[in-house]
C-alpha cells in the first residue's frame, strides 16, 4: 500500500496554498475558489501556524454572524492540527481522518511543510491500489502471468 510520501510524489507539492494569519477572510475565500480547494494552510514566514477550511468559515463566520471582509483569519483558523509524516500510510491518514472529523492532513518532513493531503487525495489513492490488487489476482486466477 502506499504510503504519504507516494502520495505526495505522485501528486507534487504544486497543491500547497496558503495565506498569512493577517488576511482576511474574504481573502482565504477567494484564494480557495480560485483554487477550487476546500481549505488553506495558514503560513507566517513559510512556517505552518494553522489550517482555515469551509468548516471554519461556516461555524465562525456565517453561524456567528461575522463579516468575512473584517474578520483576519488568526482570528478563527484551526490552530491545533494533526499532521502527519511521509512514512506514514494511507490507511493510517483515514483512521486519524475519521477519529477528528478533519478532511484535511499537512504532510511534515522533519517539522518542515511538504504538502497537504485532502480526504479526497487519499481515496483516490486507496481505491487505486485496491483495483490494482484486483486487476493483478485476477490476472492470474485468469492465466494472464506466467510464473517460473
């Protein structure tokens, strides 16, 4: 099975957006439909200090009556993530996925930033190496392999 740093070459880092704690978020916004994504990692100097997402706009900013134009996005980014490594699997991303309710996971090499790895990014993969399983055993339940 594949693991995070698999997942992460084949998907390439090109998928790290980001904005500062002092944006707005009206701004996160735009940069996540400009994107078409689902969250931002928020970054002070290339350093990772939270995570602002859908969830956190509809939970703090419409349900609390809030202005997206005034509000910075110190203000209600999720600040306590769980991350992951790039050894890690991708059945390991699930369970922690499933266990806090979060579709998002930074990927961290040694403390530094290397990616982010969305729920969609790990089914995707997950499904993939099972329909290769499939396609290989039934290749050889089918005689297609010739073994020696």
């Amino acid at each position: 099975m594949f693991n995070v740093k698999q997942l992460m070459q084949t998907k390439g880092s090109s998928s790290i957006f980001s904005v500062s704690p002092a944006d707005t978020v009206f701004r996160a916004l735009q940069v996540m439909a400009d994107k078409n994504v689902g969250a931002v990692l928020v970054l002070t100097d290339g350093s990772l200090e939270g995570i602002f997402t859908e969830r956190d706009y509809c939970r703090k900013i419409i349900l609390m009556g809030r202005s997206s134009l005034n509000t910075q996005v110190q203000e209600i980014m999720t600040k306590k993530m769980i991350t992951v490594e790039p050894g890690q699997t991708l059945e390991e991303c699930m369970s922690l996925m499933s266990q806090h309710h979060i579709r998002h996971l930074p990927v961290l090499d040694q403390g530094k930033l290397v990616g982010l790895l969305s729920i969609g990014d790990v089914v995707k993969a997950i499904i993939t190496a099972k329909q290769d399983t499939i396609d290989n055993l039934e290749g050889y339940i089918m005689g297609r392999y010739i073994t020696s």
